[in-house]
C-alpha cells in the first residue's frame, strides 16, 4: 500500500512525478503529495486529500520546477487521509522531506522521545517520527543525510521502503527498504528514478535495481548509483532489465483498467502457458520442476498460502492437487498461517501464491515455513517482487501488469499455473494415465478460445446489470470446482459495488443460508454441466421454492435450468477441473457492469489497495 516514486537528472521532475504517481495510483489513493527543489535550493511540499488528479489541480499556479523531487500516494494507516497526514513530510527545520511506505512499528515510543526534546509533530501519521529522527540525528551528531539516515534505521522496527531530499543537497536523493518494495532506475544521460514498482520507470528506461532489505541507496548527481548497507557495508545488487511495455500500463480504449484486464485473459493466458505446452500439445515442461524435481515428486503434502483471490486460486488448486496427483493439500490464509503454529514437516511443500508478490502476510507464511524447513515454491505475477525472491522457486504467471484493484487476470493466470504444475506432477507420480494426462494438455490449450467466447456473454450481462443495483445481499452458490468461483465472484462484487456478497457451496446453504432468501435477495447459481449438475439443480429448485430470483451459469445448449432460472448465462464446456476458467469471465463482468451501474470508480474502489504490504 502506498505508492512512492522519485526523480533526479537533468530533466523536469514534476510531469515525472505525477505520471509516476498516476501509475502508482492503484496502491493506495487518499491523499497524495510530492516535494521538489527548485533551482534556487527551495523545498516546495504540495500535498492534497483525494486522488492524484486532486494533487494537480492543487499544485496549478504554484512553482513546480526542478529537476530532484519526490511523490507519494497514500493508503492510510496512522492518520486519517488529510492533506496534513499525507506524504511527504518534512523535519521540524524544514530542511528534509521524506515520503514513506510501510509501517514504523515503534513510532509512538520515538515520538515521545523526540518530542521530550522539544520537537513538535504537525501529522499523526507514523512516517513523520522517522524524518524528525533523521533530522534530529544530523544535528545533533552533527553528520551527513547517510549517516543519519543509517543511524536513524537502527532504530526503526516495521517496514518501509522510504526517499529522502535535503534542501542543503539538491544533487542527491536517498532511499532505503525493509520488507515494501523499491526500485531504482538508472539510464546513460544521468537520470535516476526510484519507484514501488517498475511501472513508473519503464517509460524512461528499462536498466533496474530491485533493493534488498536493508539497502540504502544514493542517488547522486554525476556519479553511479551507490548501494549500502545500514552498516555502510557497499552492496552489489544486480542490475535487471524491465520487460514492461508501456501498452501494459495504459488503459488501451477501455474505460477502466479491470475491463481491459478482463478482456486481456485469452492472450494472457497463452502468454502464460506459452513455452511451458509444446506444439504438439501433449508435454508440459516447467523449469521449476526440472530443477527441484524430487522435493516436488515426493512432497508429503501441500500447503498453499495466499490472501483474497490468491487464496481462492488456491482451493481449486487444492481440488487440482487431490485429484490429479493424489497429494494432501491444506489452503491457508496466509493472515491466520502465520499466527498459528502450523505442523509444518520438512517434506511439505508450501506453495504461496500472491500476484503482487509483497502481500505483507504471505511473505510472513512463507519465512515461517522457511523456518521450519519446508520448500517453499512460489507463484507470482510482478517480475523481481519480494515473493519471487525468497523463495526457493517457483513459476511467473506471466499475465502482464495487472492494475485494477479487483484481481481478474491474475485469478486465471494462477489456475493455469496450478493446473500446469498439478498436471506435470500427476504425470510424474504415474497418478493419471499418459493418456488422461495427454487429453488434459489438450483441453488446457483450448481455455483461451473458449474464454474468448465467453467473454462474449459481456452485452448480455450489460444488459442484466441494472436488475442487480437495487440489491443489499446477493448470494452466490457453487460446488465442486465452482465453489472457489462462487468465492471469487461474491468477493469481486462486494470490492467494487459494495453490494454485501457471499459466496457458499450450494449444497450447504440448507444450513442456514437459505434462511435469507426472499425474492430480494439475487442468487447467482454456477450450474455448469459436472458430475454435481443434477444436485445443483436441486438446491436451485430449493432457492425456487423460497421466492428466490435466480441467475444461472450454464454449459451451452442447457435446457433444463433455462426452466427454472430467471436468467441463464450459457458457457462453452470444459473439463470440470478447467471451468473456474470460464465460469469466472462472467461473475467479473457482472461485478464490473454492476459497478459501473452504480457509478462506482471501479479501478480504485473505496478503502482498498492493490498490494496490500500491511497487517
Ligand atoms: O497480491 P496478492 O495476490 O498477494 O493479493 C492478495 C489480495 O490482497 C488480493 O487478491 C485482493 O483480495 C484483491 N483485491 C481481490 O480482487
């Protein structure tokens, strides 16, 4: 949560900085601010409550030249979002600004420390404690901004990823990480920027450094970039080329980025499985599990980590493991993972799956089953994040960015990817035939046609939306397979519209749920053609008897539920194991038109972030 971004060079920070932000915006979007020095050494802070577009119109008319500066976009966490507790802040003097994103866990113990010494705090946030310090220590010890600045991280506890300006310094920006993310760019014409993600700086190189915890880096005019430790110990981070396309990052004619990525799931699915499914359709090769084929082939069990959307993928790729490979699986949320005390064997494989790669309580899992002395195998979307790198292998999705805050792209992508590696492990465990194993390629290649044509359900669901806007509850049934889909679609309903979801196994619902059903209350029923089919329609008919208005997704050419169902969405068949594949295309264009009925910013809906890199 929170986006931050910084620039130093030859070139006009603030345009920079605002499109940095604008990128960023996805992260967090309740206030922003930006800080720059001009050309005669004045630190000018603009911040403002509200999106990035808020910030612009704030900063109109005021002096927004220089070539070093700052910006940030807030997800709160200390401090309501005003424009006091927005990022950046600066040192009592006025000298220093820094922008912040994570959490100083010991600010209140610092605060009264420094306050006892006569410094007075205009914020409530938690970052404002750390610029006070690093000020406090300069002064005091009478050191430079790197000194103190490494003085003052020996103090913290908590996360951060942090960028510094000194008004005294103009020619230097400085920032450091502990556990949130941080990326520094670089190019020959003596540039630097520095962002959360690499989304910002792809426009302007594609030549990186992702910082390790506990880097500090100096971004110093005419001279390289410097990397070192709390200790001053210089660190030899490697240098990576970012293959974002600017494409990637634009919203292409849609009106919305979540639509875009919606309609992106057909080629992001061959991307995803491109290299992995050879031409004749019958192998898959996953170089994770060439190289640590053994801890794979022979895990005791699974466990699979994740929060949200990640965590739904998870229990189809729990179903997908238990039945393909015969292997035990147990899916966690990553949040209560790892405050238990999990029975974690040294032959388990955890499996953490986050398509940010920085979700704060997935990486929490993943140390703890490190600990334990598990192999942990990750699977991600952002290339380089924090997940990737800790763990001990593990398979990209490959969707491209995914920028909306509701998770679609990301949501297919890790099914495929289970899909491929339960299949690959299958296959090597001898737990289906050669034969089984073959079909199943096969079919896999074939999702992202058939997901084309079920995308083209999104007239006939634009349609239906404004029936659903009046709703305070909707329920949301599925079994099997489709029980994780109805999750997920319950999940992107109440993200966007703020209409209370939920999602439950059909059959389950006897058990209380059904007790809610009036006609006022919309039930979306997955009802595709499995080996659950004829109990599904059992629980439509049961909503049926209680009033309730039903809207059903079908395999195509059902005629049945047609019958009883108020509305039918029809999708192209699949194996049961591949449909959440299909079946989730249209509970995310339901969510998005009803949504976008209710004239919500679907992009960026209320109190969420997209990565979320706090407790
Ligand atoms: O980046 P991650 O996959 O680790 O994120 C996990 C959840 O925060 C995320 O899936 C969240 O639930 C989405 N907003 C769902 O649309």
């Amino acid at each position: 949560m929170c986006g931050i971004v910084g620039y130093i060079g030859k070139k006009e920070a603030y345009p920079i900085l605002i499109k940095g932000l604008q990128r960023l915006e996805y992260r967090g979007y309740d206030s922003a601010g930006l800080a720059l020095i001009n050309s005669q050494g004045n630190l000018n802070v603009y911040k403002a409550k509200g999106k990035v577009a808020d910030l612009e119109a704030y900063c109109v008319g005021k002096d927004i030249s220089g070539c070093v500066g700052i910006a940030h976009t807030r997800w709160a966490t200390h401090g309501e979002p005003s424009s006091v507790n927005a990022h950046p802040h600066y040192s009592a003097s006025g000298r220093l600004a820094l922008i912040h994103n994570g959490i100083i866990e010991n600010y209140l113990t610092l605060k009264e420390k420094l306050s006892s010494r006569g410094i007075a705090f205009q914020s409530a946030t938690d970052t404002e404690v750390l610029v006070q310090l690093i000020e406090y220590i300069m002064t005091s010890n009478d050191i430079g901004l790197l000194e103190a600045v490494q003085v003052a991280l020996h103090q913290v506890i908590g996360t951060y990823a942090i960028a510094i300006v000194d008004r005294m310094h103009p020619d230097t920006i400085i920032c450091a990480r502990q556990s949130s993310p941080l990326v520094v760019g670089f190019d020959a014409e003596d540039n630097f920027y520095l962002a959360s993600d690499a989304s910002p700086i792809a426009e302007y190189t594609d030549q990186v450094v992702y910082l390790n915890d506990g880097d500090i880096a100096v971004l110093q005019r005419g001279q390289k970039l410097h990397v070192v430790n709390l200790d001053n110990v210089t660190q030899h981070p490697k240098v990576k080329q970012i293959d974002v396309t600017l494409g990637q990052l634009e919203k292409g004619g849609y009106p919305f980025f979540m639509l875009k990525e919606i309609f992106e799931q057909p080629d992001c699915l061959r991307d995803c499985m491109r290299g992995r499914i050879n031409a004749d359709r019958d192998k898959i090769t996953l170089s994770a599990v060439i190289d640590f084929r053994e801890k794979l082939v022979s895990a005791r069990r699974i466990i699979i980590v994740g929060c949200g959307t990640s965590w739904h993928a998870g229990l189809i790729g729990k179903q997908l493991f238990e039945s393909l490979c015969r292997i035990p699986v147990e899916v966690e949320y990553a949040s209560e993972f790892r405050y238990r005390e999990p029975v974690i064997f040294k032959d388990d494989v955890v499996v953490a799956i986050s398509q940010s790669g920085e979700t704060a309580d997935t990486l929490a899992a993943i140390e703890l089953a490190r600990k334990a002395g598990a192999f942990v195998f990750g699977i991600c979307n952002a290339i380089g994040a924090s997940i990737p790198r800790m763990t001990s292998t593990g398979v990209y999705i490959h969707v491209g960015p995914e920028i909306g805050v509701a998770s679609t792209k990301a949501f297919t992508g890790q099914v495929t990817v289970l899909s491929m590696l339960a299949l690959t492990l299958a296959n090597e465990r001898h737990t289906i035939s050669e034969e089984r194993y073959k079909e199943m390629v096969v079919e896999l290649t074939q999702i992202p046609d058939k997901m084309e044509q079920a995308l083209k359900t999104n007239e006939q669901i634009e349609r239906l939306a404004p029936i659903f806007t009046y709703a305070k509850n909707c329920l949301y049934l599925g079994r099997g397979y489709n029980y994780p889909v109805a999750l997920e679609g319950a999940l992107k309903l109440k993200e966007i519209s703020y209409i209370h979801a939920e999602g439950y196994p059909a059959a389950e619902m006897k058990h209380g749920p059904i007790a809610l059903i009036d006609s006022e209350m919309p039930v979306f029923v997955i009802a595709t053609r499995d080996k659950l089919y004829e109990k599904v329609i059992s629980n439509i008919q049961e909503v049926r008897a209680r009033g309730g208005r039903v809207t059903a997704l079908v395999t195509e050419g059902d005629t049945r539920i047609r019958q009883l169902a108020d509305h039918v969405i029809e999708l192209p068949d699949t194996l049961e194991c591949f449909q959440p594949l299909i079946a989730s295309i249209p509970l995310q264009l339901l969510a998005y038109h009803i949504a976008v009925c209710k004239g919500k910013d679907v992009d960026r809906p209320r109190n969420l972030a997209k990565s979320v890199t706090v407790e």
